[in-house]
C-alpha cells in the first residue's frame, strides 16, 4: 500500500492513493490552515470509523441482513501534552434496518475489537470504547 503526499498551501495537503483517489488535508488555523481539508487527527477518527463500518456492513450482510443506514459519531480524547495523542475514543453506531439488537450488538463487538486493524493499532494504550443503537429515524 502506498501513497503520495503533496503540499498545495501553507498548511495544506492533497493525499493522492495508488488507485488515484483524493484526499485534502489541512492544518489548524493557528499553524496557517485555511480549512480545505481534515486535519490529520481527525483523518485518524474517520479511518477507525470506516474500518469498523466495513466489517459490521459485511458481518450484518453475511448474516443475511439488509442495512438501511448506518452512521457513527466518533468522539476521541487526547492527551494535554506533545504529542498530543488520543488517550480514548468511543464509536456509537446508529444502524437502520430490520437487524435484531443481538445481532447488532455482535457484528459492532467484532469489528471493534477483533476484526477492525485500525482499532487494533490503538491497543493497549487507547482506550477504545463502543455502543449501537437502533437508528430512531429508520
């Protein structure tokens, strides 16, 4: 796996994949970022995010079970020092769908502590908690 990295502003970045996909990423405003694209922290959060929701769609859909929606609301907690790492995060997963709790409950435990590789570069110093829910708008 590989990637190239460019400077295109001050702060700023664009992360271009192998397969040619595009990625921005800036800087906080007080180092000279302009917002055009996620900090790199923030990128972090999302790739836990989307490694986790990849394994629960897939172990949902093994099980035969149609999902109408999912989202995650992450939330990470950094350390007051530099660098300034995340000391926990916690996932909460909203999935739409005829999904029995059970079942979701599984798919959200295995992806996030088993089957998740981003997750698992986090053990054992970050604390990584989850919940799943039922989503109210489904």
């Amino acid at each position: 796996m590989k990637l190239e990295l460019t400077r295109t502003g001050a702060m700023a970045f664009e992360a271009v994949s192998e397969d040619g996909v595009k990625l921005n990423i800036d800087g906080p405003e007080k180092y000279g970022g302009v917002g055009s694209g996620m900090r790199p922290m923030e990128m972090f959060l999302a790739s836990l995010a989307g490694c986790a929701s990849i394994d629960v769609v897939l172990i949902l859909e093994k099980q035969k079970h149609t999902l109408t929606s999912l989202r995650v609301s992450v939330e990470g907690t950094r350390a007051d020092a530099i660098p300034a790492v995340y000391e926990s995060v916690h996932l909460r997963y909203e999935v739409g769908g005829e999904i029995p709790d059970n079942k979701l409950q599984r798919a959200v435990k295995l992806s996030v502590e088993k089957y998740c590789s981003v997750a698992s570069m986090l053990l054992p110093s970050v604390v990584v908690t989850w919940e799943a829910h039922a989503a109210t708008d489904s």
